[in-house]
C-alpha cells in the first residue's frame, strides 16, 4: 500500500513538473527581444487605436527607420488598399476622440473592423503600446483583448507591462512579444518585423 502511495505521488510530481515546464516553454516561445525574421512588408499603415498621441509617435518611429508608410487618424477597411502591413498604436485619448466627434465604442468597433479587414487579406498586424501604466485602462484593455487574436505582433513598453497583461495575451493567443525599456528602444524590434 506505502509502495502504491509513493508511486502515486511520484507519477503526480512528474505530472506537474511537466505541465509547468510546457507553459514555461510557451511563455519563452512568446517573449522575443526582436523577431528573428520579418513579417512584415511595406508600405505600412500606421493608426491609433484610442485617437492617442501614440499613433503619431508610431509614425514618427516608422520614419526614422526609413520604413514606409502613411498615417492615417481614421483608418476604415478601404485605407489598407495598397498597404502591406497595419501598426496599431494603442492608446485611448478623451480629447483626441473629442477632436474627431467619435466616441470610444465607435472608436472600438472602427479598429475591430480595420483589424479584421487586414486579418482577411493576410496583412500582418501590429501593436504597439508604447504609454506606461497611467496609458492603459478599461478601453485599452478591453480593445487589446478583443483583436488579440488577431495580431501578429506585440511590442509594449516595460512601463506598460507592469501587470503582465500583455505578456497573458501574447501566451494565451501564441503571438510574439517584446516588452522594451521605453519608446526609444521601440525602434529595434519594429525594424525586426520589416528587416
């Protein structure tokens, strides 16, 4: 019975030992420092997702790493005609909303579509979270857990990453992740998804 006992346990350690060092395996397949080779073409479409600041910082990124690509406040399915790839950058503005007359459901549903367009023509998607913590909230939440499944990579700051939420849906969807020390150190990894 002792013997029975002990190999029970043993077989259930394994087991859980195994399980563990699966998701360990999963998470380290998630977080990259840079892609090893690129998924992306140009031109590229770059658009805020939330009307944020971040989008022209996006643009600018894109730029001065010699990437092309045209910017758009209100991207609609039609704009991705003659782009190769789609950046989100993600943040949620009240005033930028205000300044196009659009509220954040409208905002959520245009960027849902434009993500789903891309995805039906087998443009790559990218986002971009590049705030720190005071950036994210409820909207920006809610719209990267709705086109998760959908991106083809993520790059978020470690300010923005402090909770580990994009990291839990880059592991739950199998996307690449790079987490960077701010937007200035963005630049790597974008660079890796064209070159």
């Amino acid at each position: 019975m002792a013997k029975r006992f002990v190999i029970y346990l043993l077989a259930v350690l394994i087991l859980v030992t195994a399980v563990m060092s699966f998701q360990q395996s999963r998470r380290v397949k998630s977080l990259l420092p840079h892609l090893p080779a690129p998924i992306a073409r140009e031109k590229a479409l770059v658009t805020p997702a939330g009307q944020g600041p971040e989008g022209l910082i996006a643009g600018k990124l894109c730029d001065v790493l010699n990437i092309s690509n045209d910017f758009m406040y209100w991207a609609e399915p039609g704009d991705l005609e003659g782009h190769n790839t789609l950046i989100l950058a993600l943040g949620f503005s009240k005033q930028g909303l205000y300044s196009m007359h659009k509220t954040e459901e409208e905002e959520m549903e245009r960027v849902k579509t434009l993500v789903m367009a891309a995805n039906k023509k087998d443009i790559p998607v990218i986002l971009l979270h590049l705030g720190g913590q005071d950036r994210r909230g409820a909207a920006n939440d809610s719209l990267a857990r709705m086109i998760a499944p959908y991106l083809d990579y993520i790059i978020v700051t470690q300010d923005g990453e402090g909770d580990k939420f994009f990291t839990g849906l880059a592991t739950k969807y199998q996307k690449p992740i790079t987490v960077v020390s701010g937007v200035k150190t963005a630049n790597v990894p974008l660079n890796s998804a064209f070159r």
